[in-house]
C-alpha cells in the first residue's frame, strides 16, 4: 500500500503544479488508508507536506513575477490567523466520541474525515463545474478587500481542521472576486497555501511526534510532482484536466463517506 502512496504522492504535487490546487485535499486521504496514519496526525502531517511542495512549485511562478503579493497579505494574513486558532484551540475541544446515533458511535477520528469527505465533494463540484461565472455584481474594491479577508478566514478554519490548502476555494476567489488572471491566481495561491500550511504545521507540532523519514520522503516525491506539474503546465491547460480531476476527489469522497458509515 505504501508503493500505491507515495505515487499518490507524486499525483498531488502534479496537480499542485499544474492547476494551483485540488491536489492537497489528496494528502489526507493518502496519508490514513494508504501509509495507516492517525487522522489527527494525518492533518498535521498534510500541512507539512502541502506547505512544502507548495513553496517549492511556488519559486517558478516567483521567478516570472506570476504571485501578487498585496492579494496574497490579504488572503493570507486572516488564514494565518484562522490555523492558529483552530489547531490550537478548537480542535483539542472536540471529544474523543463527537456523538451517537444508535449503535453507531462518532468518534473525533470519524468526524474529522466526514468534514473532509464534505470537503472533498464541495471542491469536486467547482473542478467539474463547466466555466463557472460570477453574478454580474458591482462590488466596491472596499467590499471585495472584505470578501477575500472573508474567503480567506473560512479557508483557514478548513486548513486548520483538516489539513487542506484549499486552493479550490482560494483560485475561483481570486479570478472571479478580484478578476486577477487565471496565471498569476495559481501562483498567488501556492504562496497562500505555502504559508498558511507551513505555519500552521509548526505552530501546532508541540507534544506530537514526527516521523520525520516518512514526512521527508512523501514531501521530497510530492515536490518531484510539483516541478513535474509545472512543466506541464506550459504545454497543457491545466483548466482542460481540472473536471477530469474533479470526477476523482468526487469519487474519493463518496468512498471516504461509504467506508467510514457503512462500512
């Protein structure tokens, strides 16, 4: 199973580097059924390993001056914010038993993969989506300086719980919202994912013991996908496999939702 997850490994970075997103929602998936690690530890894991393979695809895009700093503080700074608060201080909330329905018992390890699994369909929709437009609104740049602080809280709360970059989230936002081009969104997002992921990861690793070879190894074959992810994307539209991609989480979702009630 480990083969399987470290070319799992390698699909993540791919899609990281090639369409800015969708990979990381990947990572904690991989991590549990494939490598067999606790969930918790599977979303502090998750940040480390999108964090860094974000930061590595993301120098390219620095290079081609393809990142917009001043979006990124914007997006990344109540994201930052967010992570903190929620691996810090919400998750330990959450009891080891959530609640019971029946015989069938919630457990904090069950509902953290139902958040993601919900996670996971919602992001699949906006992959599959078919050009997706925004109502034609007229939004001051006082309201969508607002919206994106906004956008980017939520997608830290999610980042926080479940170890998500939420590029799915951070990309529509940043080409509809502030009608920034669909190039320099995906490099400002693997900026926002990087340093949401990062020092979230490292702001919450007390009292928890790291598999530092393992952890180095995935991060090292995901940062192989992303680099390989970003050559493609000079020679394939990334926008013409995003559906294709989004058929597959949709599928992984189900079957994280499937095995963990019914099964």
């Amino acid at each position: 199973m480990e083969i399987f997850g470290y070319l799992a490994s390698v699909l993540i970075g791919i899609s990281l580097g090639l369409i800015g997103g969708g990979g990381s929602i990947l990572t904690v998936p991989v991590l549990v059924y494939l490598f067999g690690i606790d969930v918790f530890l599977a979303t502090e894991y998750s940040l480390f390993i999108v964090g860094i393979s974000s930061l590595a695809g993301s120098v390219s895009y620095f290079k081609k001056g393809l990142v917009n700093i001043r979006t990124a503080l914007i997006f990344g700074i109540p994201s930052i914010i967010s992570i903190f608060l929620t691996r810090n201080f919400l998750l330990p909330l959450l009891p080891d038993r959530v609640l019971s329905i029946g015989n069938f018992i919630v457990t904090k390890d069950i509902f953290l993969l139902l958040i993601f699994a919900g996670l996971m369909i919602i992001a699949s929709y906006k992959m599959i989506q078919k050009n997706p437009q925004m109502k034609n609104l007229e939004i001051s740049q006082k309201n969508k300086i607002f919206f994106a602080v906004g956008e980017g809280s939520v997608v830290g709360v999610f980042t926080g719980l479940v170890g998500a970059g939420g590029g799915f989230m951070i990309i529509p936002a940043l080409v509809n919202l502030l009608k920034i081009p669909m190039k320099v969104a995906i490099g400002t997002s693997l900026v926002i994912i990087s340093a949401n992921s990062l020092i979230g990861f490292f702001s919450s690793i007390n009292h928890i013991k790291i598999q530092w070879n393992l952890l180095g190894t995935i991060s090292a074959i995901a940062i192989f996908g992303i680099l390989i992810g970003a050559q493609l994307s000079k020679k394939i539209d990334g926008k013409k496999l995003k559906p294709i991609f989004g058929w597959f989480i949709l599928i992984m979702g189900i079957y994280i939702i499937v095995k963990e009630v019914l099964l």
